[in-house]
C-alpha cells in the first residue's frame, strides 16, 4: 500500500507571536518551526502503523522551502520512508492543496493522510480541497481507521456518539486525536534520515484565490477574582450580579 501524508510547519507553541509590515505579515524572527502536530502525531504515525501492519511505502509532502527541511527529516526520522518537497511559499490552503493534487495525479496513491488542521490558522481546508480537486472520497476529523482490504472503516466524533464510516480506497482522511498516539525519534531513525530520499519538485502556477489583509493578537486575558471556598455567598453574588451567569 502506497500512503502520502501531507505535513506542513507551525511554531513551535513556546515560540513568542509577532507581526510586522503595519501587521500584514507574520513575524518570523527568531521563531523555531515544528513539525505541525497533528500532521505529525496522528497522520504520520497511524500511517505508519498501517505499513508495519500490511506493508507498503510511506511518503511525505510539503510545499515549502529549502529552509523547511529541518521539519522534513524529523518526520522522516520518525519513519517515513521519503518525502517531497514542492518548492514553493504556501500562500494559503487552496494552493497548497492544489500543489499536493497536482503530484498525486502523476504519482497516485492508494491513501492520502492530513493532519485535521494546522495549529497555526486551524483552517481545516486543505484534506477538502484535494479530495475535490483529485475527485475521491473525503472523511474529516476521523479518530480511528481500520483496513480490511480495499475498504476503510473510519469513526468520528459527533455530537452525542460516534459516527462510522466506510469508504473505499483511493481516498483521503483528515487525523484528529485518537487515530495514533505520538512517537519520539530514536537515534536510528535519525540517522537514517540523513539518507533517505528527498526529492524537490517545482510548483505548478497558480491563480492567488485568497489575500491576508492584516493580523492582531487576542484581547490580553483579564484579571482573576479569588474568592474564599468558604464565601459562597460572595461568589454567588459576583456570579449573578458581575458575571452575570446565573
């Protein structure tokens, strides 16, 4: 079984949010990149599993720069077998998608693996746009998956239970939390990284759908009122009369 996931760079959560140009672009002094979570932790590894499982071959895509390869071999020292890099800025997630689209038509794969979101614009697009744009069955935000042949049994979260779905292959999965659990990098794998395959393409053109016009950061968090355990007179007053909850 051949599997493409797709991955893609977000800062890290320690790393400090700023914005530049009159707040039109992300800052991007002294920020360190990681690989986008839960690319990393439920795409990857389930994919992974299923190759130690069944067989096959693992690749992984990212549209990105030279400067993103850092990203690119952790996950190949995670396990991956070799990746792709599409050499291109990511303008936003109609590109990338069409980007990712356009090398599975001349390189298909029985299963293309996303992360849900990005940690960084939690847009959950991307998945969407390339199952439309290759014209094959969509399941997002799926927590399990199970091959039995050439169908996949997928469950998902909904409100009130849980949701489950079959579909056949070729098709592309979106990866919330419950489809794998994380795994570390051994110094075998990272050094095997250094010798696995990575192999740069050049990007198709493509029409700019989308502009960022500005950034601004999130209210700052407002002060905390601490009430004695004992006061509940107190807390159920502010609760009722400040807050304005009950």
């Amino acid at each position: 079984m051949k599997i493409l996931v797709c991955i893609s760079k977000s800062p890290d959560t320690t790393s400090k949010i700023a914005f530049t140009e009159a707040n039109t672009k992300f800052d991007e002094n002294g920020i360190q990149y990681i690989v986008n979570p839960y690319d990393e932790w439920y795409a990857l590894v389930r994919a992974l599993e299923i190759k130690e499982a069944n067989g096959g071959q693992v690749t992984i895509v990212t549209v990105g720069a030279a400067a993103d390869e850092p990203i690119i071999r952790k996950a190949l020292a995670i396990g991956a077998d070799e990746a792709v890099r599409i050499d291109a800025d990511p303008k936003d997630a109609h590109y990338t998608a069409m980007q990712i689209a356009e090398y599975v038509k001349n390189n298909p794969f029985d299963l293309i693996l996303t992360g849900k979101e990005t940690i960084n614009y939690n847009g959950s697009q991307v998945g969407g746009m390339i199952s439309e744009a290759l014209d094959l069955p969509y399941v997002s935000i799926a927590t399990k998956l199970d091959i039995n042949g050439n169908i996949l049994t997928l469950e998902r979260e909904i409100i009130g239970g849980i949701q489950v779905v079959e579909v056949s292959l070729p098709a592309v999965i979106s990866c919330a939390k419950g489809m794998a659990e994380q795994r570390i990098p051994n110094m075998r794998g990272i050094m095997a990284a250094r010798t696995k395959p990575l192999q740069i393409i050049s990007p198709i053109a493509i029409e700019d759908l989308t502009k960022f016009s500005s950034y601004e950061m999130p209210n700052a968090k407002s002060s905390v009122k601490l009430i004695a355990p004992e006061n509940m007179d107190e807390l159920v007053n502010l609760l009722h009369n400040e807050a304005k909850v009950i």
